[in-house]
C-alpha cells in the first residue's frame, strides 16, 4: 500500500510563486503611496505592510489551530503532492469519506493551504525588504541587522511550520511556532521603530528613567511567558479543563498533576507513558496559565500608571490598559462561554498586540542622561 511521504518538494516552486504573485499586491501598493518619498519612508511603509500582513498571518494560524485544520493536509510544502487541495481531490475524497469528522477534509484542507499561502506571501515580502535595505544601506542610517534577521527567523518559522505538520502537532513544536510568530512580529515592530527614527523630521527616542526602563523590560518578559504558558493551554486543548470562574471545579485549588502537565516532550494527548493525559494534567496546565494572568494583568496596570506620568508615553498607556481589558475579557469569554472560536482567535490577537505595543515602547524609548545636581545647579556660597 502506498503512503504519502511527509515531505514532498515538487510543489515548493509553485507555492513559492503563488507567494510572489500575493505580494505583488501590497508592494504595489506600498510603490504607488510612496513613489515620491525618500527610501526610508518607503522601506518604512513597507515594513508597516508586513507586520500588519504578519499579524493577520499569526490570527488565521489560530483560526487554523482552533478548527482543527493543522493537519488538513498532512504533508508538507503541498497537499498530497499538489500545490492546493484542487490537485488533491482524490485524496482529500477518500481520507473525508473514511473519516467524515476527522483531520482531513476540504474545508480543513483549503483553511491549513490558505495559511501556508499567506505565510510564503509574508516571508517573500521579508525577503524584498532585507534587500531593498541592503541596497538602500548608503542612503539610511539603520542597521542592516534588523532586516536580516527577521529574514532567517521567518525561514525558521517555515522550518517549525513543516514540524508542526509532520510531527502531527507536537504540543511542544505547535508552542513554538506560535512563539516565533510572535517573535517575528516584534522583530518588525523594532524595524519599523528604527526606519520611523531615521525619518529627516524624527523626534527620536522617549527619554525614560532606568527605573521605567528596567520595569518595561519586567513587565515584557513576564508577558513572554504568560504567552508561552497561554500558548501551552491551546496546544493541549486544556481550555475546558476549568468551565468555572474565578475558581476551577469548584475549588481555589483544584486537584493537578503540575509534573504530568508540563512534560514537555511528549504526543499530544499522551502522558509521557504513552497513555492517554490525565485530566489533573489538564487542569494544571489550564490553571498555571490563569493565575499567572492576575500577576501580568496587575503588571501591566502598574506599567500603565507608571507610563502615564511621562509625556509622549501617554498612548501606549492607554493602549496597555485597553488591551489588559480586552485580554480579560476574551480569557473569561473562553472559560464561561466554552471557548467559543471567536474569543478564542481575539485571545491570541490580544496577545500578539500587546507583544506589538511593548516592542514598540521598549525600542522607542531609551534611558535618559541625568544632569548631576552639582553641575546644574550653582554651588551655594558659604555664608559669613
């Protein structure tokens, strides 16, 4: 009996062209508004372009996750060897019929190809902007290290997205792919930052305490994991393992299995025994994930109140108390609404958006150089 190989390169030209030809929209775009400015206004442009392309990239890769579309086509770059599921018909047909509600089916298929679309579309755009900047490198004043490197994390994020199909969503690979979308963001977020400050009328950088300075980068590491731990709960499907708020079964401490939860390398679904997860594990992991949130959700207030009494930091102020807002709401929405798929997808946006808005404030900002009292102010005169 003949099986599909995992990998299968013969579609890898064509889906590489069917990505040139979606970028060539949002360049030309980027070509027509800018045709008159200068290369860093239109390098910055186009960076905007991206990252707001990538962030929608990052909310239909949850769209995918959450409508068990991961494996609608279980080989990877293509589907069955085609380049769309129109070539896979045969295939699609049989593995459908076999298993009407299973992994594979066309809806599946067409959501998991229109998101490796949409990704080969964002990783060509990163491939122009590493070279426009290259060529550009004499006219602006930014390091070519951003460019660069958002290159090769967006290639490794094609090689995490072959994982996450081949290893059959491997809890730990499918975590870190949504980690490195999210990186990715920020890399394009300090980017378009370095390109804004690099503009002939730029005001540069907020000048901050080391005090303001040190808390955002607190504050950001702390949403890095409460990321990582959210990014876990989705993975393993631990989202219903609490339908109650603000206890979990009925209790302040539920009954969990911390160690079995947070096995890292493991199936899905499976213990590290190879049984089946127990639901304490479950719990565990669903509830690390919430009471790690009161701590971020206060975090994020206090960074807020702390922003507001600087000038020129007031927006991002409120942006983090409206999007520690929306978070609570679309986390609760999850819990009380039996994660219902639009919470869920505005869950995942919430986070990406607060990763957006702390990259942005950490790489707009820097410490400010204090004046020594003694040499600002006159020396007092001795009295008499």
């Amino acid at each position: 009996m003949d099986t599909q190989p995992l990998y299968d390169l013969a579609p890898l030209a064509r889906l590489m062209l069917l990505g040139v030809v979606l970028a060539l929209g949002p360049m030309a775009w980027v070509w027509l508004r800018s045709r008159q400015a200068e290369p860093v206004q239109r390098l910055r442009l186009l960076t905007l372009v991206t990252l707001f392309l990538t962030f929608d990239l990052v909310l239909f890769g949850a769209f995918t996750r959450l409508t068990d579309s991961g494996l609608g086509c279980p080989d990877w770059p293509g589907c069955y060897g085609s380049a769309s599921p129109v070539g896979a018909k045969a295939e699609i047909s049989a593995a459908q019929e076999a298993m009407p509600t299973g992994p594979v089916t066309f809806p599946k298929a067409w959501i998991e190809m229109i998101h490796r679309y949409l990704a080969t579309a964002v990783g060509v755009l990163i491939m122009v902007l590493a070279i426009t900047s290259t060529m550009a490198r004499r006219q602006i004043p930014v390091s070519l290290w951003w460019p660069w490197v958002t290159l090769f994390w967006v290639c490794l994020q094609g090689a995490f997205g072959a994982l996450t199909v081949t290893m059959k969503l491997f809890p730990a690979i499918v975590t870190l792919h949504l980690l490195g979308g999210l990186a990715l963001l920020a890399l394009l977020r300090a980017q378009s930052v370095a390109y804004a400050h690099a503009l002939p009328d730029a005001r540069g950088p907020v000048g901050v305490s080391s005090g303001l300075r040190l808390a955002m980068v607190a504050v950001f590491a702390l949403l890095w994991v409460q990321v990582a731990l959210g990014g876990w709960v989705s993975t393993n499907y631990a989202v219903l393992a609490c339908r109650d708020f603000p206890t979990c079964q009925g209790s302040w401490w539920p009954h969990m299995d911390l160690r079995e939860g947070f096995s890292i390398w493991r199936e899905l679904g499976q213990a590290r025994s190879g049984d089946s997860i127990p639901f304490p594990a479950l719990t565990a992991i669903h509830y690390v994930h919430r009471l790690a949130a009161y701590v971020v959700l206060a975090a994020l207030l206090w960074l807020a109140w702390r922003l507001w009494r600087v000038d020129g930091l007031r927006p991002a102020a409120r942006g983090l108390v409206l999007l520690a807002a929306w978070q609570l709401l679309t986390g609760l929405s999850n819990v009380v609404l039996e994660w219902p798929l639009l919470a869920a997808v505005s869950h995942t946006g919430g986070a990406a958006a607060l990763v957006v808005l702390m990259t942005g404030l950490l790489t707009g900002s820097r410490t400010a150089q204090r004046t020594p009292a003694s040499l600002s102010s006159p020396m007092p005169q001795p009295s008499r």
